[in-house]
C-alpha cells in the first residue's frame, strides 16, 4: 500500500499486474518474491501460504487425470508452436490448438 511503489495504491487496479507497458519496459511483476518484492500473493519465507505442497499436488493429480481420460490430439496441418512469451507468467505465444475426446474403455 505503499504510494512510492504503487500508483494509487487504495483502488481496486488488477491490470497494474499485468503491465506490458512499453514505458514499463514490459516488466513482468516477480510474484515468487526472489526479486524486488512489490506483491507476494502466496507470501514468501517463513510467511509462505501453507498450502502451497497440497495445490501442487492436487494440480498434478488433476493433469494427470486429463492425461488418463482423455485422448489429445494436435489439429490437423497445424505445428506445435512452443514460442513463449511473459504475461502475468509465462504462456505459449500461439495457444495450443487440439482435439480433446474421451478415451475409449
């Protein structure tokens, strides 16, 4: 909440986190805390959100089931682009095109 690091720092603005901004230098805001600390929505050192080891491993859990049930598929005559670029983290710069069907049991 501090005015020397935040540009009116009161009022609701969740776009402040996405800066691209050209003046901005495109930042990309560090929310691991490992950098200038300005956001830590998980918190960080000793103050780290407890239940970080649990989301990850419902997280994995949870890709690995789409692995199980479903079969993917990449559209046809369209490459695998896996070009990167920063966002409010880093995502694939062309979206992954694919076809996605239950398995069959």
């Amino acid at each position: 909440m501090d005015p020397k690091v935040w540009e009116n720092p009161m009022a609701f603005v969740p776009d402040r986190f996405l800066s691209n901004d050209i003046n901005d230098g495109g930042k990309v805001f560090d929310i691991t805390g490992s950098g200038e600390i300005k956001m830590m929505p998980f918190g960080a050192g000793r103050r780290i959100c407890p239940g970080l080891g649990l989301a990850m491993l419902n997280l994995e859990y949870f890709v690995a089931n789409l692995a199980w049930f479903f079969e993917w598929k990449i559209v046809d005559r369209v490459d695998v682009d896996l070009e990167e670029k920063h966002e409010f983290t880093v995502v694939m710069k062309n979206p992954l095109l694919a076809h996605v069907c239950p398995r069959l049991r």
